[in-house]
C-alpha cells in the first residue's frame, strides 16, 4: 500500500513538473510568436494607404501644434547705422500662432514605385490668449529690402540706382514694423517706387498662408516598411534638379514619422523647408510621455558645424570673409533657396555658435533647455508623438558704399529678426487610445509570456525537487 502510495504520488510530482516544463516551454515558443505577431501587426498599420492608423494620423495630425514666435527689437538703431556699434537687442515674445491644423491635400498613391505624393496647406491662426500681446505690436528690426539690394544687385551702377529710390522713399536701415506685417509681409515704399515688374511684398514668412509647401512624394513602405514616409523628391517652389544638385541634400522623412522599430544607435534623418535642407538628430535619453515609452533625439552642435567640423556642410559656405575662410559656425547661409537674399539660419541666440558671430549683438542668452530642437520618437511605430522644432532666421546686412543707409558700415553683421519655437504633444485622449492599440497590448503580451515562462520554470524546479526528496525518502 505504501508503495502503491509513493508510487501515486511521484507521478503526481512527474505530472507537475511536466506541466511546469510545458508551461515554461509555452511561454518561450510564445515569445518570438508574439514577437512576430507584434511586427507583422506594426508593419501594417504604419503603411500610409488608407485604413491604417499611420495614415490617418499622417494625413491630419491630431496633435494640437503651435509656432511661437520672439522677435529681436533694436535698441539703438541710430547708433549703428551712423558709427557701426554693436548691435543691443531686446527679445520680446512669445506671439503664438497655430500652424498644421489644415489636411495634407492632392494626395496620390502610386503603386508602381510604392510612393505617395501630396502637398501640406499652409495657414496660421493667432492665439492671443498664449501670446504676450497682439499682431499690432511694432517692433524695429532690420529693414529687409535695404538690406538685401548688396547682395541682390552686386553692380555699383545698379546699386546707385536703386539708392535713388531708398533715398525718395526715406529707407533706412533699421525700420518699425507690426508683428503682422512683419511675418506675414507688407508693402515695401522703397519697393513701391521702382518702375518694374517686381514684388513689393516683403515678410519674413511672406508668402504663407493660402500657400502650399510641397509637392512631397515619399515611400509608403508597401514594398518596404523600413523606407515608409522617406522622402522620394521633393518638388514646387524649390526644385529638385536644384536641390540635387545643392549637396544632394534631400533624404529623411518629414519628421511626423519614421521607419518603425527605431533603435538607439540610429541618426534620424528629416527634411525642413523651413531650413530647406535635410538634418538630422541623434537618441539622447528615454522619456515616458503620457505613460508612454519614448526615445528623445535631439539636433546636435554638429549639424550647424563648420565645413572643417562636419564636411556635409560645405554647400552651406558660400562665400570666405563673412566665414572667416569658412571656419565660423552655427549658422547656415539659405540664400540660395530664397532668391538671393541674405538669409542665415541658426539656432537660437546663436546656440552653439562660434563667438564671431555672435560678437557684434548685444542682448543674447543661448540656453540649450530652451533654445535646442528634439524629438520624441515612440520607437516600435517610429511615430513623433512630441517635439520642439527651434530656429533662428537672421539677415545678413554689410557695408555698401553705394547704398546710403549703409554705407557707414564698418563690418557686416548677421542680424538676427527672430526665433521660432514649433511644438506639438500628443493629447491625452491621443495618448489613451495609442496605450491601448499599441503599447498596451505589447505590455500585455510581454506580461503573459514572462508569466507562463517564469511559473512554468518555477513549477518544473519545485516539483522536481520534490520528487527528488521523495524518491530519497522511499529509498530509505
């Protein structure tokens, strides 16, 4: 009878352990199963054609996305104009705009190449309640015209030319402009009386809204999931003969998105019209947003580097005494892409920034906190569900003996007219649904198979430790 009892009960502890070994086993099988099942689920629904949830929120962000703006008031406009002194600023700001709020349109898939080509609406709405006071704040800055004729029209015959009409129009170099006009354009009079077919607009911003940047084409991933929303061609106002010519310089995404199951190691590459080049951004540190696990990459000093630091940079210097023989950085010379003016981008106040640059401007406070650009990339989709895009636009004005605001000049400067900061963060109800269809249920699936695994291993070791004990127990 004892036997009969030691036998029944050594095969209940045989039987346990087989269960914990299967369990254990289940729950290692059940790992790259749902691994698979994970992926296979990501890479249909970041697919940009219609029904995924990629393309739904690509064609119009759900995300709430505001563009703050400073503006550099000059304090002593006078003073440089006449005896060449440093430049004293004063930021004033933030006016609040709410830009992206419009849907991606003339969208057109191509199944032949697995692109997508559409272009994006421009449109700013001001946020009186999230700025510091109205669109008719004035505010004297750089006068844009003036200071672009140098650069433009480089023939001292047509320069005294045109200071002719500077000089009936009453231009000087600094002027007094509302915010309003001063993004979004206002008539120049110094523009106004040239007898040509020429735009007398100008804006910094100017032409925006009721505008379309664009026409985009990028990959869809159909055919390849790790080449979804890079960019193919980017067309409209900036050609692509010109761009590929100017350092081949369009690759990336749009930066909404990109390629899912992002990893550390990896340099994100995204376009900006804004900057009109290609830049990109390195894994800085892991956030938790909203619950939600995200990757941090932020723009490094080295994308605004010296040809001699970061050769990609190169078609950026285009010319040797304003470059110090292209050895300054932190700003990059845009001239190209915006009919010849003299348009410089930078971070801002000058972030990261070689000390020429920044010598002849009084006023300057660069902060990384502030002033950086950064991302927050979900790494298993790749979807952008938070960023802070920082930009500077500054203005290049030098001396012109031909030009009577400026020729008192004695150096040139890079004037700095304002600093953007465009931010967007994934809403709460957003964030809700993606914990739920996204991170949720990876979380789930992880917790079930570390489960079956851990008691599955834990039940075959007690009960085969128990079946050792019995069996010495029964053989005494």
């Amino acid at each position: 009878m004892r036997r009969r009892m030691g036998c029944d009960q050594n095969c209940g502890l045989i039987a346990g352990a087989i269960i914990g070994a299967v369990l254990a086993v289940f729950g290692g099988i059940l790992m790259p199963v749902g691994d698979l099942l994970i992926e296979k689920t990501i890479k249909r629904e970041v697919v940009l054609e219609e029904g995924t949830i990629a393309f739904k929120n690509w064609v119009k962000t759900g995300t709430t996305v505001y563009r703050q703006f400073w503006i550099f008031d000059v304090q002593n406009p006078d003073e440089v104009a006449k005896n060449s002194s440093k430049i004293k600023v004063k930021q004033r700001g933030p006016y609040t705009y709410r830009v992206r709020y419009l849907a991606k349109e003339s969208i057109t898939q191509d199944p032949k190449d697995s692109t997508v080509s559409f272009v994006q609406p421009n449109g700013a709405i001001f946020e009186p309640s999230l700025s510091v006071g109205t669109e008719n704040d004035n505010f004297t800055v750089l006068n844009l015209a003036v200071a672009a004729v140098p650069h433009i029209y480089q023939n001292s015959f047509f320069q005294g030319v045109l200071n002719i009409f500077i000089k009936k129009s009453k231009s000087s170099m600094f002027q007094t402009r509302s915010l309003k006009e001063l993004l979004w354009g206002y008539e120049d009079p110094f523009l106004s009386l040239i007898p040509y077919p020429i735009s007398t607009t100008v804006g910094v911003f100017y032409p925006y809204n009721n505008t379309v940047d664009g026409v985009y084409k990028v990959f869809n991933g159909k055919d390849n999931i790790s080449k979804v929303a890079i960019i193919d061609t980017y067309k409209g106002k900036r050609n692509l003969s010109y761009w590929k010519s100017y350092c081949d310089m369009i690759n990336g995404t749009d930066a909404a998105s990109f390629p899912p199951f992002v990893e550390k190691s990896q340099t994100l590459r995204f376009f900006s019209s804004d900057i009109c080049r290609s830049i990109y951004a390195v894994f800085e540190s892991e956030v938790n947003l909203k619950g939600i696990p995200v990757y941090r990459f932020v723009l490094p000093a080295n994308a605004f580097a010296s040809p001699l630091q970061n050769p990609d940079n190169h078609c950026f210097c285009t010319e040797k005494v304003i470059s110090n023989n292209c050895t300054s950085y932190g700003v990059l010379d845009i001239g190209k892409c915006k009919e010849g003016k003299p348009v410089y981008i930078s971070l801002p106040h000058f972030l990261h920034a070689s000390p020429d640059v920044s010598e002849p401007i009084e006023g300057l406070n660069p902060n990384e906190d502030e002033h950086r650009t950064y991302l927050d990339v979900e790494p298993i989709t790749g979807f952008t569900l938070q960023f802070a895009k920082r930009l500077q636009v500054n203005i290049l004005v030098k001396p012109a003996r031909k030009i009577e605001p400026l020729k008192n000049l004695k150096r040139p400067y890079i004037v700095p007219i304002l600093w953007l900061n465009e931010t967007g963060t994934i809403g709460d109800e957003k964030a809700e649904m993606f914990r739920n269809q996204v991170t949720g249920k990876i979380k789930l699936l992880g917790l079930v198979e570390m489960v079956l695994l851990g008691v599955g291993v834990v039940m075959f070791v007690a009960f085969m430790i128990s079946y050792c004990a019995c069996r010495f127990k029964n053989g005494k």
